[in-house]
C-alpha cells in the first residue's frame, strides 16, 4: 500500500525531528507538530490491524488467536528486546536521567505510572506500550461484540470512548495540571501533564479508534467504502485543514485545549489522510516512492533506536570538541539513526519475520493434512 508507506515515512521523520533538540531553525515548524506522529501510528495500527481481524472474522465468522499473536510477536518483540538489551547492558549510552523497572518493559505498562523525571530513558516506548495493550485486547473485544450482538452498535461504542477520552483528560487536567499552574510551578506542571495525560493508555485512544473506524466502515460497508476513496483528494484537504486548524486551536502540546480537543482532531485528521492514501484518485496512492518505501519499512526499527544515536553522536561531538554547522550535525545524526535502523532491520527485524513466516506456512501445512486426513476418513 504505497500510500500507507508515504504517510509512515512522514510519520517517522516528523518524530525524529521532534525529538532531535534543538532542531534547525528552519525545522522548528515541523519540530513543533512532531509529537503528532506518533498519532499518525496510531491511526496507521487500527486501520492496519483492525482490517486485518475484521476481515479475518468476515470470511471465518472467528479470529484465530494464536496466528495473530504469533504475527504480532515476531514483529515487534524481538527487535524491542534487542534494543531494551542495549539500554541495560551499555547504560553510559542512555539518552536519558534513567529507566523504569524492567517488568515495566517486559509487561508494556511503562506508560503507567510514568515517572518523567526519573526514566526518561527509552522514554519513547510508551506509544509501543499502547500499541500493545490494543494488539492484545483487539481480538477478544472483536469477538465479544460480535458474540453479544452489539456490532451494530459499534460506532455509538466508539464515539462512546472518544468522550470517555474526552472526559478523563479534563479530569486528570482538572486534578493534576491546573494546580500546579495556579501556584506557578511550570517544571512540575509539565512533568505532571506528561504522567497523567500523555502517556497513560486511556488518554490515547483516539488516534487507534479511529484507524479501526475507518477499517470497520471499510470491511463492512462496501459502498460507503467506495463512495470515500472516490473523494480522495478531498479527504487529503480535509485532513490539512482540519490538522492546521488543530494546531490553531491548541497553542502548544502542553495546553488545556490541546489535551481536551487535541488528541481526537489531530486523529480525525489523520483519519482523513489514511482514507487518502487508500484512494486510487489520489496522488498520495499514486506515489511510488523507493524513498518512502525505504524509510516505512525501517521505520520500526529507527523508532526504537534513534534518540539514543541522536544522545550518542552529539556526546561524540561535544567530548571531541568538534565545531560543526548546527545542519551538518542534524544530518549526522538523521543518516546515521537511518543506516542503525537498517542494520537492525536486516539482522534482526526482518530475520524474525521470516521466521514467522515458516512458522504460519507450517501451521497452514498441518491444519490442510488434518483437514485432508479427516475427510478422508
């Protein structure tokens, strides 16, 4: 899906540069919004992942669980635990003031409880802690709707969540952030937003239900799909403008507009790019870039490793006294978090999913015998 490529190459580059500090002049209007992208994976995943459940159960009438967990964790564990080794064998190369306990990470629940000041090592991995959590609850949330006949009810379930979402991040930033502006105390402030709104799972939500309502209406309503991709273009403007009128309403990431209407416009928007991207109309399907390409399909594995190349490098350079083009040093470190992220990917990323390729091809060859043997008999 070349589409889908274009958006998480801009996806990934658009992090990057929000977490290289400080970023070139010229890219502080992008560094500004590139905490966005992570919203942009979101909507990416349950889109992704919802399609693939729900066409699975549309063709099956079930969901087969091991297959899917055994997909899910070749994609992701393997590299992770090699970059989480990393960060516990070697901690002088830690970007950060620490990292959190270690079952945090194994169990993906570092984004619960985040303690900012303390593990802003790997402080990254949150968002893949989320990712998680709904590759886990997706299937048995799928088959409990369709078991209890609520499916026709799932959009009301959704919107449901978004105001739930909604809700909680005016309470949490009722109780926990607007305290502490009142009394003037703008580093606990911010610690405190980060802890209790950004990262907690039930905050974040807006971006996966959203990839997961477009997959749905795509699964299952084939001519509202139709009549969506036959409007691409449009979609693609509605998405920039709703994603700079986002960006108008909330001043700053660290803002009341921005954690109450922020997080589901931004989503909405990204939303608005998918459909895009999916629709043969538009430039954004047409566009067959090796480019892009390149950069998506390394995008897993430059997420995980890059602030740690960004700390690396500008040590390297500020311990040999180098004086470098601000630019120049940007571009280091962009390349170098690239090639890392290659080296990873073809060592280790991708040696495990064609692992988990044999695996499923395996497990497919056995169930056709059984299958052959049975009726046979």
């Amino acid at each position: 899906m070349h589409g889908l490529d274009n958006l998480r190459a801009i996806a990934i580059i658009i992090v990057m540069i929000f977490h290289y500090y400080p970023a070139p002049e010229w890219l502080e209007p992008i560094a500004k919004i590139g905490w966005s992208g992570v919203d942009l994976f979101f909507v990416l995943s349950g889109f992704l992942i919802g399609s693939q459940l729900l066409n699975e159960f549309k063709k099956n009438n079930n969901i087969s669980f091991r297959n899917f967990y055994v997909k899910r964790f070749f994609r992701i564990i393997p590299t992770y635990l090699v970059v989480l080794l990393i960060y516990y064998l070697l901690p002088n190369l830690r970007e950060g003031s620490g990292m959190a306990p270690l079952w945090k990470y194994l169990t993906f629940t570092q984004n619960i409880g985040f303690d900012v000041a303390n593990s802003s090592s790997f402080s990254h991995a949150w968002s893949l802690c989320i990712e998680e959590q709904f590759y886990l609850l997706l299937p048995i949330l799928i088959l409990s709707l369709f078991a209890i006949r609520l499916q026709t009810k799932a959009g009301y379930i959704i919107i449901g969540l978004v105001i739930l979402g909604i809700l909680l991040r005016v309470y949490n930033w009722n109780e926990y952030v607007q305290p502490l502006i009142d009394i003037n105390k703008g580093r606990k402030m911010a610690r405190s937003f980060f802890e209790n709104i950004y990262y907690p799972s039930y905050n974040r939500m807006d971006g996966l239900l959203v990839g997961i309502s477009v997959a749905a209406i795509f699964t299952f309503k084939p001519k509202i799909k139709q009549l969506l991709i036959n409007k691409g273009n449009y979609f693609l403007l509605l998405g920039i403008v709703l994603f700079l009128l986002a960006f108008q309403i909330n001043e700053n990431l660290i803002s009341y507009n921005n954690a109450v209407y922020g997080f589901p416009l931004i989503s909405i928007a990204y939303g608005s790019m998918v459909i895009a991207a999916l629709s043969p109309v538009c430039f954004l399907y047409k566009l067959k870039s090796k480019i892009t390409f390149f950069i998506a399909t390394l995008s897993y594995s430059i997420y995980l490793t890059h602030k740690l190349i960004f700390h690396i490098i500008k040590s390297e350079i500020i311990n040999h006294e180098l004086d470098l083009d601000p630019n120049l040093t940007f571009g280091i470190c962009m390349f170098t978090a690239v090639i890392i992220g290659l080296l990873l990917h073809l060592t280790i990323e991708r040696s495990f999913l064609k692992l988990r390729e044999r695996i499923l091809d395996g497990n497919k060859k056995r169930k056709k015998k059984l299958s052959s043997n049975t009726n046979y008999g």
